[in-house]
C-alpha cells in the first residue's frame, strides 16, 4: 500500500467522457448520432467516504462506474487514483492498480459464475493476483464469509442455492477478497426487497467503519443514499447536474431536477397529501439531448438562457455544494417537508423490536 | 357488505416433484367499490399467484385448490369459462410489472389496443375503434397519441409502455383493476407520475384497485385498505392509516423498520434478518417465527390465525401487541 495523500484525496475524476457511434440500418449501416453516455463529469473522492452518483436509468451511472474501473476506455478526460492517472497505464501497472478498486454488480444473480462453488468464486480473485497459497487462500475464504455475515460451510454451496440478499453478501465478500481500497458499487441494492436491502445497506456501512474503505455508491433511490453517502453527485444524461455534502444536497437541492427526484419520492406517510411537481413526459434520448441546459425540457423555470447555453456546475456556497442551473440563486426556495412524527403506539413497537435485535445474535439474510 | 370483491379462504396449490405445495394458504381478503387494497410482503410470499387466481389465470401446474371468489356477489371459482372470459377485460383488467412482456413485440400498440377493445365489442368499425384508441392513449397523458398509435413497443420507453398497459386495462371500464407492482421498474419520476395517473383515473371511474407492491412508500400514497403477506398468509389486514401508525404483526414491524428515511438520520436500518420460506420449505408453527425477534416456545409450536385486534383491524400473531409481552427472563 502506498502512502496516503495528506489532503485524503483518493480519487479524482476530471473532465470524463465516453461517446458511443451509434449504427442504423442493417444492409448499409451508417453512423446515426452519437450517445455521450458520460459527458463532461468530473468529481473527488475521499479515503473513507461514500460518494453517491444518482439519477435515473440512462443517465450514464453505470458507464461512469466501469470508466473509473477502466473496465472501458474514455473518450476523454482522466481518472487519479491516489496522484496517478490510470487511463496512461497499463501492463502491471494497470494490473497492482486494479487490485485496489472492486466493484459489486446489481444483480447478484447474474454476476456470480452458476458452476463455481461460493468458495471458488471467492477465491478466484486471489488467484488472479497471485496472492497466497492453497492453505493462506482456504483461511481467507472463510474470513470473507465471516466478514460478511455467512458462515464457512458456504464455501461448498452453489450461487443457487442462496436467496438475493446472501447473493450480494457473496458478491461484497469477492470484491472485499484483494483488500481494496475503493469499492465501486453499482446499484447494490436495487434488485433486492426493502428487507433484505436494510440487511445489506448495514453490511456495506458496517465494513466500511472497519475496513475504512470509500464507497462509490450508484442508486437511484434517493432515500437509500441519503442513508449511505457523505456526499452526493446527481446526474441528468451524461452530466452532472448537482454535487455537494449529503445534508446541502437534501436540504436545499438548487437544481431543478434534484427538486424533481426528492418529490418524486413516495413517503411512507399515509397522512401526508401528495402534491408535487412532476414534469410530464420522459427523459429525452442521449442520442439527441435538448440543447443548452439539457434539463430545459421539463425544467418550471427555463429561460431563453437554458435553451441555448449549457450552464457550469458553479458553487452555491463555501462548502463545495454547485448546481449546474442558470438560475439557482433565483429559484424560489423549496420547503423539503418533514415527514410526520411517528405515531406513538408505531414508535414504541419499533424501539422494542430495535432492542430484540440489538440483543439477539446478528445472523445472515 | 359493499364489498366489490371478497376473497374467502383461497388456497392455491402448485405440484412440485417434492409433492403439492400451497403458494396461497387460505388467504381471505376484501375490496370495497371505488376504493385501493394495497397488498405488501416481500418477494416470493404469493401476491402474484393470489392476483392470478383472482383472474383465474393460474397457470398449470397451478390450480386454485379452495375458496370462494366473490365478484359483485358471484363467485369466480364456479363461473363457467365463457363467462370468466367476458367478465375479464370488461370488469376486471390486470397491469403487470413489465409491460414489454404483456405487449406483443411485432404489432403497433395500436392494433394491440383496438383487438382488446374488440374483443368486448364486436359490432365498432375499425374507425370506431380507432378514435376510442387514441382517446384512451390520451387520457393516460400520452403525448402526441395519434402518432404513437402507430409505434411498436420497442420504440417506446417503459413508463410510456406502462400506459399504454393502462390505457388498454381501463379500455372497458372495468370495476376492478389489479396492478401487480405496476411501478417497480421505472424511474422514480415516471413512478410518481404513473401513480398520480392511477389515482385520477379512479377519481373519474370510481373503478377499486388491488395494488400489489413490495414499497411501503406507494402503500402509503395510494392505498385505503392494507394486507401484509407473508408466505402465503395474509398476517395483518387494517386501514392504512392503521398500518403505519398501529403496526401489530412483528412482519410489518419490520418492513417499517426497514425502510430508509428520507428525513430521519438512523445509524442502522433495522431489517429482517433471514428470507422468505419457499412453500415446500415452511417451519412449524407460525411460519415468521424463525426471523420473529419476539418468538418464543409458543410461536415454534402454534399457527396463529388472524384474529381481530381492533376495529377493522387484524392480525395472525400470537404475541401481538408486543408491548404487552412480559419475558420470563429478561
Ligand atoms: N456500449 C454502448 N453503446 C451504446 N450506447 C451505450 C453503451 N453503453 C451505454 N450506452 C448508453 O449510454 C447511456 C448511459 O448508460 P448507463 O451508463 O448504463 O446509464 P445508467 O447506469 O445511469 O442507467 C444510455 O443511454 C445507454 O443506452
Ligand atoms: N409455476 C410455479 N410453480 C411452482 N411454484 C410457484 C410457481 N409460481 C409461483 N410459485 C411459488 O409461489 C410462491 C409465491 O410466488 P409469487 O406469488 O410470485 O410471489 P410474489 O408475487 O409475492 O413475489 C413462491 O414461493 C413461488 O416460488
Ligand atoms: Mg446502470
Ligand atoms: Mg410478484
């Protein structure tokens, strides 16, 4: 491990793009538009901290995900990782760097190799590495399972017989198997019922506290990463539209679109009147974004400015939060509404149940 | 009773190389006119074969094993099947999870949508039809519908695709519509905007909604009445106003406690250690109690039933309300 940098800045994104050509036409195939799936992103991560990218399906979370992994090359830009630039490496270098950024997949089921023993599949990552043998490997494997929650017999089961949330457990324990330092995790949680994704938010927060990793965080559901992350970058196709600390973003949301998500949000209060603002139609195609603030679309309080001029992600205050709006600072101010209190018979059975289970002994979902 | 639809102890069975095993194990349940049932529980505990067995659409080797459906005051179950198929559509419309798999991939939607209009009218010429088409499309807030009657599936996004579902489901009027998760794949945008569609288009028709979703969030929204399931079984039925804030069943309990909140700063979720039992895999006694923090000896051994705990108010738990249990050793 090399030493960290004195500011704790562990990865730095700057300026990334990937452009795909995108073909019509079966016989003479032509090049149609481009999609700039990622265009123009750029953002810090500390040693220790969780950076949430949100935003809906299409936005580019994913591919900017596998361009921080270097899984694919960009069309442009960089990607630091502790002082170095990865998009340069290559050979061993790209390799000793690899071992220190993971990622864990959306979907558990599709991500873990059918025919390979849980054992297997964790040990598979130390093999690739080189690191340890037989018998250094078999003892980690069953300190992976412990890490996560699963018991050593596990090793000799296959992927099928374990439920959705046993299978992200087996998914984290792989990335977790070469220690990394960064663990980019790629809507998590999403394919999972609530349940199940509470046992696996805790899990994630919990090895984070132990392990002191940095979490890359993908969701779309903004409850959840208002759970998990310290900071919070949103993304509207290909761009980042608003980034800032976790509580800045949550509170007082600048960009229009953050507003949009934030009410979009059903609240689990039956008492509460839903009103809210949503714009009507869909995302426009990546293919051919609206000119200007590509928001401008579906956005209440587009001017003539955002029709033609795409606006810079710009701080709204001192403490690195900035939107990417012409407009924020004459945007009426949004009353984030409180949920209401819990009712108390709701409240009293909740602290109970809360106390059975900090008593009783945590097992695996 | 002014109930439209009133499940009675249904019990719906698959055969399995392992023997016959019941997805839906004596469920009963009850929708009033105009009003949405909400129905919870995580994956796997039956709310989607309960849905089909209400449409009698279980598939092989599934079949509805017992119970009364009671529809309008005729039970589905002894209905002959000419009947079933006149009475679907036209009084009762299902919604599914993914509209892609519902639509016809090589017909414009349409053509798709005026073969479902024309099965219930046999005498509309096709221009008829046609305009009542583009006059669902638009009343499901479809841009441009005179356009997009000429689209394939794959040409529309999902929350357009998801209309075009509703637009065909409500094509008839029906009394009843069953949305198994209708939302659960879109973006959280297109969710809202597919939930505010529902809830106005049954301002308009008055029609009764079962909604079936595993988000306490859209319970919240949109449901009158809650059924919590838990495999197989329905554990606590109450308004839902009672739900959130009477929560009996420990099941519900930690379904609540599960969830995130938005403005609340938890250091834990609480969750539910464990998974749903698969039905060819149940435990004895009350089938939560290997995930029940509040089980004891009792629980492993006795299969509560639900019993009536306050007005309108029900619950299968033997222990429920927990404040009360005192434990021999603390
Ligand atoms: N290999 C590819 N070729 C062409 N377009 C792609 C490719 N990968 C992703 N895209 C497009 O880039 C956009 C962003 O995709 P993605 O990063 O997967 O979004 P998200 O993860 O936010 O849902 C989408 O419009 C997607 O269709
Ligand atoms: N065709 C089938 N054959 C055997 N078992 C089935 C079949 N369809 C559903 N089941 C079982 O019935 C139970 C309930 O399933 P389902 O109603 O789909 O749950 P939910 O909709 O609540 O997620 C599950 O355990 C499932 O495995
Ligand atoms: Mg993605
Ligand atoms: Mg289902």
């Amino acid at each position: 491990m090399s030493t960290p940098r004195k500011d704790g800045l562990l990865l730095e994104v700057v300026d990334l793009a990937k452009h795909y050509k995108v073909n019509t036409g079966l016989v003479f195939s032509r090049t149609a538009g481009t999609v700039k799936a990622v265009d123009g992103v750029a953002f810090q991560l500390k040693r220790g901290e969780t950076l949430a990218l949100v935003g809906e399906s299409g936005c580019g979370k994913s591919t900017t995900a596998r361009l921080v992994l270097r899984l694919i090359e960009p069309s442009a830009g960089q990607v630091w990782f502790e002082g170095r630039d990865i998009t340069t490496l290559g050979g061993s270098e790209l390799r000793a760097m690899r071992r220190r950024m993971q990622i864990v997949f959306q979907d558990p089921f599709a991500s873990l190799n059918p025919r390979m023993t849980v054992g297997a599949i964790l040990e598979e990552p130390l093999k690739v590495h080189g690191i340890g043998d037989a018998d250094t490997r078999a003892k980690r494997v069953e300190e992976l399972l412990g890490l996560v929650g699963l018991a050593p017999y596990h090793a000799k089961r296959y992927p099928h017989e374990f439920s959705g949330g046993q299978r992200q457990r087996i998914g984290i324990a792989r990335a977790l198997a070469v220690e990394p330092d960064l663990v980019v995790c790629d809507e998590p949680v999403s394919a999972l019922d609530v349940s199940i994704q509470a046992q696996v938010v805790n899990l994630l927060k919990d090895l984070q506290a132990r392990l002191g990793l940095s979490y890359l965080f993908i969701a779309h559901d903004l409850a959840v990463v208002k759970h998990m992350a310290d900071r919070v970058a949103v993304m509207y196709l290909g761009r980042i539209v608003e980034i800032g600390p976790k509580d800045a973003v949550f509170a007082t949301p600048r960009h229009p679109y953050t507003r949009t998500l934030l009410s979009a949000i059903p609240r689990p209060d039956p008492h509460r009147e839903t009103a809210r603002q949503i714009p009507g139609g869909d995302v426009p195609s990546p293919m051919n974004p609206p000119p200007g603030c590509h928001f401008h679309t579906r956005c209440a309080f587009a001017s003539e400015l955002c029709r033609t001029q795409s606006p810079a992600l710009r701080p709204t205050d001192a403490s690195g939060h900035m939107a990417a709006c012409h407009h924020f600072e004459t945007l009426p101010d949004v009353v984030v509404e409180r949920d209401r209190a819990q009712a108390p018979a709701a409240a009293k059975r909740l602290a109970l149940y809360a106390e059975r289970r900090a008593r009783g002994p945590a097992s695996a979902g | 009773m002014n109930d439209l639809l009133s499940i009675e102890d249904l019990r719906t069975v698959f055969r399995t190389p392992a023997g016959e095993v019941s997805a839906v194990a004596g469920v009963s349940l009850s929708v009033p006119r105009g009003k949405t049932l909400g129905i919870v529980g995580e994956s796997g505990c039956g709310k989607s074969v309960l849905s089909l067995s209400t449409m009698r659409l279980v598939p092989p080797p599934g079949r509805v094993a017992a119970g009364r459906i009671m529809f309008d005051g005729q039970d589905l179950l002894t209905l002959p099947d000419a009947e079933m198929r006149a009475l679907r559509g036209r009084r009762i419309a299902m919604i599914f999870q993914e509209p892609m798999t519902s639509l016809n991939p090589v017909f414009t939607v349409g053509d798709q949508i005026v073969e479902a209009m024309r099965a219930h009218d046999r005498d509309a010429s096709d221009l008829v039809l046609k305009a009542r088409a583009i006059a669902a499309l638009n009343r499901v807030r479809i841009p441009a519908p005179e356009r997009r009657f000429d689209e394939y599936p794959h040409q529309m996004s999902g929350g357009m695709r998801q209309r075009v579902m509703i637009a065909m489901a409500l094509s008839c009027e029906p009394d009843l519509l069953i949305a198994d998760e209708p939302t659960t794949a879109l973006d959280v945008t297109v969710q809202a905007q597919i939930l505010d569609l529902l809830r106005d288009l049954q301002q308009q028709t008055g029609m009764a909604i079962i909604l079936i979703t595993h988000d306490l969030g859209v319970v919240a929204e949109m449901a009158d009445e809650v059924a919590v399931m838990y495999a197989g079984r329905v554990v606590e039925r109450a308004s839902a106003k009672a739900i959130f804030d009477d929560p009996q069943h420990p099941y519900t309990l930690g379904l609540l406690g599960s969830i995130p909140k938005l403005d609340e700063e938890h250091d834990r979720l609480l969750a539910i250690e464990g998974a749903v039992p698969p039905p060819f895999a149940l435990p004895t006694g009350c089938r939560f109690h290997p995930r029940c923090v509040f089980a004891d000896a009792a629980c492993k051994a006795t299969d509560p039933s639900l019993r009536r705990i306050g007005d309108a108010h029900q619950v299968a738990c033997l222990r429920a309300p927990v404040e009360t249990i005192v434990d021999a050793v603390a």
